[in-house]
C-alpha cells in the first residue's frame, strides 16, 4: 500500500464557513436537499443538520452558555467519514462493495452496492446513508478522484483556515501533536486530539483536535465505537449451546413416551399407508406395481 | 450506549423477515428431530413443518430483495459483482446468513417436495428417489444437516443485529439465542396450529408431543429472555424499557406471549385452548421481533430530538 493519508481537523480555527461543505457539493455533484428549498433547522447556523446521502461534510454549531448565561463558547467543527483504520462498515459490507484504497481510505463501490443498509447499522459515527436517488450507501470518498490525480481532497483546499488539513497521516499526527502542546502553553489545558491514537478502531484517518467531551461534539466515546464482529463469536456459541439445550427438549418431548402409554387415544390414526395415498384412488397400486 | 448512529431503516420487510423466518426455522428443526428421533406417527404428526417451512423461506427470499434498496442486484450478496466468483465472509453475518439460508432452502425445499409427493400432490414416477432423502442413513444425515441449518437461519439474525453499533443491539451477546428459543417456540405454535386447522388426522398424542415441546421451547426463551434482560445491565434496561417500543417486551411479550400461553397449554383440555395459546406464542414473537428491530431507531430519534 502507498503512504496513508488523512484529514487533520483543528476544531479550534474552524469559523464556520461551511467552504468544505459547498467545496464538497460541488466536486463530488451532490444534489440539494428539498431541490434546493431552503429550511430553517432553528439550531444555531447549523441549517445542514447532519450527515447525509448529499452531505458528506457537516459542519456543527455548538453553542455552550453557562446557567447563568453569563459566559458562553461557541465551538464548530467541520464533521466527516473518519475512514477508520479498522473500519466497521468495510467489515460488515456482505458484497464487497466498500474496499480500503491504496490511499488508507474506505470507499464505496457504487455498481457493486446493493443497498442491504448493513454498513449503516455498523457505523459509531452515524456517517452512511442511503442516496434517495441511486438507493445505494453514500459517504466520504476523500476525493478518490482527485487524489489519483495528486489533489488535495476539495474540502481541505478550500478551508481558509486550515482548520482542515490534508497529508499523509504520521506528519498530520505530528503537526496536530505540536499543536496540543502549543494550546495547553496557552492554557487551553482541555485540548485533545480525538482518534489520533489508535484506542479508537484502530485510529481514524480523519481525526481531530477537540477543546470538550467527545459527547458535546455528537461523536462517541472510545469505548462505544465497537468493531462489529466483536460478538459474532460470543453471539454464536451462546447460540449453539441453546440449540443444544432445544435439541435436547425436542428430544425427550418426542421420545418420553410413559405418559402416552396409559393416555387413551380420542382420535384413532390412520396407518400412513393408508393416508399417504388416500387424496386419489388408484395411486397406491400404481406405486406397488 | 452510543447514540450518534444513524438509523438503518430496517422495518417492516426486516421485520417480516425474522418473524417468518423464525417460524420456517423452528418448524423444520422440529420436523428434522421427529424424523431422527421420533417414531413413525410423531413423523407423520410434524408433516405440517414440511409444508410450512420451504414456502415461508420463499416469502422470506422475496421481502428481503423487496426490503433491499437495489433489487435487481440481490445475487451480490453471494457473488462478486465484479469477478462473478462466490463471495463469502465469514466475519460478516449477513454474508453469512445468505449462504445460510440457500442452505436452508435447500434442505426445506427438500423435504417440502417429499411430502408432496408422499402425500400425492404431485406424484411422479421419476421423483421416487425423494424417498431416499427422507429414509435410511442418508435421511437421517439430511435431517441432521437441515437440522443444523434450521437452528443457523433461528440464531444468525441475533448475531446480525449483535454485529453492528445500534444501541440496545450491542449491549448482549444474548440477543442470538433469544431469536433461537423464540423461533423454536413460534415454530411449534404454527405446527400446532396447522394439525388443529388442517393436519386432523394426527393423533391426540402426537399434538401433545409437539405441544411438550412448545412448552419447552417457551419455558427456555422466557429464561433466556431473563438473562438477555439481566445482561443488559441497569443503566440500559432502563433506557431500553422505559419507553415503546422497548416496554412492550417486559409489560406485553413476558406476560402476554409467553406466561399466558405456557398457563393455557397447562389447561389444554379445554376446547379451543391449545390454538389461543399457539395464537399468542405467534403474536409475541412478532412483537419480540419487532420491538427488538425499531428500539435504535426510536432511541437515535429520540436523542435527535434533544439535540436539536
């Protein structure tokens, strides 16, 4: 495999600009939501809401005020698929469709899709849907196209803060590393990078640095993002002891016969001989000779 | 419990699925026990199971392509689109599942043309050698292996939903052998039913057999259930059963499913009984199913909901 790359996103010069968001629509064609009608979520600037099958960039407005409101923070982060090194969706996908390209990426193969939503289910981070027009999972390619053509993935240069950088991953661990130290130096003592490591499915190719909770930006703890197959062997032995236990049960129903012997019998059966044929005459015979 | 998922959608086909499914599965697990260990009149008892089982596992292969977004591209699920060669991962429980229940089909489909031609729905000299699928060691090894598949089709879709990152679906590795019991227990409630309804010449101690059966396969389920519950943890279960859809397993499946129909089959000797009893044992597990299915979904709306 050819160097990893990734996506380094600094939440801290992040303004908001939602620039990746239009940069995102327009390379990759995504169609508008409601053909373009605008609506009003109510949530702050944050008209885009979340993730969808036509917005694979999703820029979040957090807004925080104390009780009293007197003091308040306002936090944004440009949200996309985090390409995980361990990828859940890749894991689950039963027809191949979602592959890891030379660039450490998880990309979708759209002729190959089906749309059976497994993928969706095994995502932590809410990312897949399923296009309402191709009724296929839709996400982040991180710009497969451009990159096969040496460009930046078309978010990360239009970002007119570097909030969101692009490079291969060990430099962008670094860079973000340095940072965090340069933040706590300035007495941010609460900034973090957020799957930089790899407690995290093995670390996510697009990480971030975060200055709250993982919870206050809509992204899961370490400890809930699980890798589905997990339990499919826990699952399945659990499974096989019940079918034992059920065999077993079947097993003595159909073969204690003690309290039958003494039962008398309300309705009489007919040999099977007799009742196998019985629907046409004729046919027994024909099956003797 | 991580809510920041996004909602699958896999409702009422999926749904259908596993209810039908289940029944197909536990119906034909039965009727493979009665034909390796039973005596001729338990097997002949359990034909309904024959008749039920391949035709619901059809229904089921047609919701699931209907269920799928694409679905004139369901054969992906067993080959690759690209190199046209068998795909399978043994990791991924619905490429599994797929292969599982062509299996399936297959040993159902089996024993569904056998009982036609035994019971002269479509009798034809040439399909004689059908026989020979349902005697001797080579019946036998087919109803062992059907067996097998029977209880894979009843569990795998526990393990389905186990793997995955849904809340209330990745909290207990229980929810496959929950499936298991449940789809024993709704199998043998429609095998029940169909002697009642349409099976009249099996005798009186065949249905008890099949009804001693049932009371097991409901007597376990309602265990597993408990430790499905217990595993949980008190933080989830009171998340998972505070609210619909969760609330109906503990206050409608518990009592209404399955402690009522144990307690009916206990008095089957009143008339009309042994079928209410097979009729709510059938209504609880749809509503099992169908409470397990949509609690991420009400759950990820839910928390939406609060966030915005």
């Amino acid at each position: 495999m050819a160097q990893a790359y990734g996506f380094y996103t600094d939440t801290t010069v992040c303004i908001g600009c939602k620039a990746c968001e239009v940069a995102c629509h327009q390379w990759n064609a995504l169609p508008a939501r409601n053909d373009g009608l605008v609506e009003l979520s109510g949530n702050s600037y944050d008209n885009t809401q979340a993730l969808s099958d036509v917005d694979w960039r999703h820029v979040k407005f957090i807004e925080q005020f104390s009780e009293d409101r007197t003091s308040a923070r306002w936090l944004m982060m440009s949200d996309v698929c985090k390409h995980c090194v361990n990828a859940p969706c890749l894991e689950v996908c039963p027809t191949g469709a979602i592959v890891r390209t030379e660039f450490d990426s998880v990309y979708i193969q759209e002729p190959a899709c089906n749309g059976c939503r497994d993928c969706i289910s095994a995502c932590p981070f809410g990312v897949i849907h399923v296009s309402a027009e191709k009724h296929i999972a839709q996400k982040c390619t991180f710009c497969y196209d451009r990159l096969q053509n040496n460009l930046p993935p078309a978010c990360a240069q239009a970002c007119p803060t570097a909030s969101i950088q692009f490079g291969p991953i060990e430099i962008l661990k670094q860079r973000a590393a340095l940072r965090v130290e340069q933040l706590h130096g300035q007495g941010s003592a609460d900034a973090y990078l957020y799957g930089a490591d790899d407690k995290i499915l093995g670390g996510l190719n697009a990480f971030y640095l975060l200055v709250d909770k993982p919870a206050a930006y809509g992204l899961p703890e370490s400890v809930e993002a699980k890798l589905p197959s997990r339990l499919v062997w826990p699952s399945s032995i659990r499974a096989m002891g019940t079918s034992v236990v059920m065999a077993l049960g079947m097993f003595l129903a159909f073969t204690r016969r003690k309290s039958e012997v003494k039962t008398k019998e309300l309705r009489t059966i007919k040999p099977r001989s007799e009742w196998r044929y019985s629907r046409r005459s004729g046919r027994k015979r024909r099956l003797e000779g | 419990m991580n809510l920041h998922v996004a909602d699958p959608h896999w409702g009422v086909w999926i749904i259908a699925y596993f209810f039908l499914g289940g029944i197909a599965a536990g119906a034909y697990a039965t009727a493979a026990m009665a034909r390796l260990f039973g005596k001729r009149r338990d097997q002949d008892g359990v034909r309904a199971a024959d008749y039920l089982a391949f035709p619901l596992v059809c229904l089921c292969g047609v919701i699931l392509i209907i269920d799928l977004n694409r679905p004139e591209r369901f054969w992906h699920m067993l080959m690759s689109s690209q190199t046209l060669m068998p795909i399978f991962k043994w990791w991924s429980p619905m490429s599994v599942g797929s292969w599982g229940l062509s299996l399936f089909a297959f040993f159902s489909g089996l024993s569904f043309l056998a009982v036609l031609v035994e019971d002269d729905w479509c009798y034809h000299p040439r399909l004689t050698w059908i026989y020979k699928t349902r005697e001797g060691r080579l019946g036998k090894l087919i109803s062992l292996v059907g067996l097998g598949s029977a209880f894979f089709l009843g569990s795998y879709t526990g393990v389905l939903l186990a793997a995955t990152n849904q809340p209330g679906w990745v909290e207990t590795p229980w929810l496959a052998s929950l499936f298991l019991a449940s789809s024993a227990s709704t199998g043998l409630s429609a095998i029940a039913l169909a002697n009642r309804w349409f099976f009249r010449e099996v005798s009186r101690s065949v249905l008890r057999h099949v009804e001693r059966a049932d009371r097991w396969a409901i007597s376990l389920e309602l265990i597993i259930l408990c430790i499905y519950v217990w595993s949980l943890g008190s933080d989830n279960r009171r998340i998972l059963f505070s609210d619909l859809p969760g609330w109906l397993i503990p206050w409608v499946v518990v009592p209404g499913g399955l402690l009522l129909p144990l307690a009916l089959m206990s008095r089957h000797r009143r008339r009309g009984m042994g079928e209410v009893a097979a009729i709510l044992v059938l209504t609880g597990g749809l509503i099992l199913r169908y409470a397990i299915i949509s609690i991420p979904g009400s759950l990820v709306y839910a928390h939406s909901l609060r966030d915005s």
